[in-house]
C-alpha cells in the first residue's frame, strides 16, 4: 500500500493480561494499518489486567502517540470493553481485533478491499486453531443466528471485523450496552436491517501466550447466559428492527 489514505482508522481492541503479546499487537496495527491513513487511532481498552499489561501500555504510548487505553474500573468481560471501544471510535472505518495475536494485522486489507461496496467487512476462520469446546459453542451460535434470526453468515463471533462509520454507528444503538456477544449480536442485528456484508477467509493462529479469560465452568455458565440475552433480544427488540440500510444497486 503505497498511497496515502485520506479518511480516519480507528482500530479497537479490549484487552486481558496480554502483556507477553500486547505490544507485537500494538505495533504491528501501527506499522501494518495506522501509517497508510491520513489519521488514525488505536483504542485499547483494559479490562483491569492483573499481569504487567497496563506498564506495557503506558510505555508504548512514546511510540505509537495514536494509542488511547481505557482502563474499566471492575473487570467488566471482553464484551462490555468492546461496546465501549466501538462506541468510543469516530474513524471513517472502525477494526475490531482482538489483542492475542491470533490473526495478523496485515490481513486488515482484505477486509479494506471489500469496503467500496459493503457496510461490514468480516474474516472467517476456516481452519480455526481453538480447542474443541470452543469449536462446537462456534457451531452452536451459527445455528442458532441461522434458525432463530436467518442471520446467513458464518463465523458470526470472530474478532476480525471492519466496519463503516455509517454502517457501525447504525447498528451500536440496537445492542445492549452490556452484552456479552456484542460481535454475533452486530451481525445478528445487520442481517434484519438490511445491512451489507462481505465474509473474508483469514489466517487463525493458535494462542501461544496469555490465558484464556473463560476457563472450565465459567465458559459453561457464559454460554448459558449468552443464551439467555440471545432470546432476550429475539423476543423484544430484534423484533423491532426496520430496515435501515439502502437496498443493494
């Protein structure tokens, strides 16, 4: 990408006791995403980290100025700090990525192809490198966005997604502000107003350093009451939804 791009980035990203990662994340969004935009910042939202993570956020800001942390006051969950973060950003296009480096920053421009023509650009993992739980809970959410909300796409809860200003700010009014799957609730929500989407293959690596914020139990009991806030919304206010996007040319 040699040409400058005249429109803003902001790059989001909640984070969780990644401080073995978090500036490899960090930098390679800069170098990789930020310096092909006339402006741009990264907003890292930390999730009260008990590792080192919030020293290796304040040292990185001397080299990447872009880079804004919030930290939550109580550990809130990976979906709150990214409601907050998108609903903070005011770019031209809005990227999700999660901080784990499980998928490459470069890659960001394959979503940025699709952009002329859609409102959400999203990666889809087809060799996904996660343990087999979370495989099957994947599966079970597709079918039920399918089944419960004909929501069409794959992958619905994937940290890779770039969104139009226009398309993101639409759509963030209809999830609740403390959801726990705000990334399938989005799509969920898209597919009844109408909203344009592009589904991109991407690489997933496996996770090599942190920890995984859902062990055990607590993965079972957040799946159950996912499942709840899923049906919540299904009988109340997806209901409502009204078309929103324009029809395709």
């Amino acid at each position: 990408m040699d040409k400058m791009i005249d429109a803003k980035i902001s790059v989001v990203m909640p984070v969780y006791n990644e401080e073995e990662v978090i500036s490899r994340s960090l930098k390679e969004c800069k170098n990789e995403i930020l310096k092909h935009f006339a402006q741009g910042e990264i907003i890292v939202i930390d999730d009260c980290s008990s590792d080192g993570t919030a020293v290796v956020l304040e040292r990185l800001k001397k080299s990447i100025p872009e880079l804004i942390t919030i930290k939550n006051p109580v550990n809130s969950g990976h979906g709150v700090s990214l409601m907050k973060a998108l609903n903070r950003a005011d770019g031209d296009y809005i990227f999700a990525i999660d901080s784990d480096y499980q998928h490459l920053p470069h890659e960001f421009w394959k979503l940025f192809a699709k952009m002329k023509d859609v409102d959400i650009a999203t990666g889809l993992r087809s060799q996904r490198q996660d343990d087999v739980h979370r495989l099957i809970i994947s599966k079970v959410a597709n079918l039920l966005a399918r089944t419960f909300f004909a929501c069409p796409w794959q992958d619905l809860n994937i940290p890779f997604k770039l969104f139009s200003h226009k398309g993101l700010k639409k759509l963030l009014p209809l999830i609740p502000e403390k959801s726990l799957i705000p990334s399938i609730m989005i799509m969920v929500a898209a597919a009844r107003a109408g909203a344009h989407v592009s589904q991109v293959e991407v690489t997933h690596l496996p996770r090599t350093t942190g920890q995984c914020s859902l062990p055990g139990r607590r993965l079972i009991s957040f799946c159950g009451r996912a499942l709840t806030e899923l049906v919540i919304f299904r009988c109340t206010k997806w209901r409502r939804i009204l078309p929103c996007f324009p029809p395709s040319p």
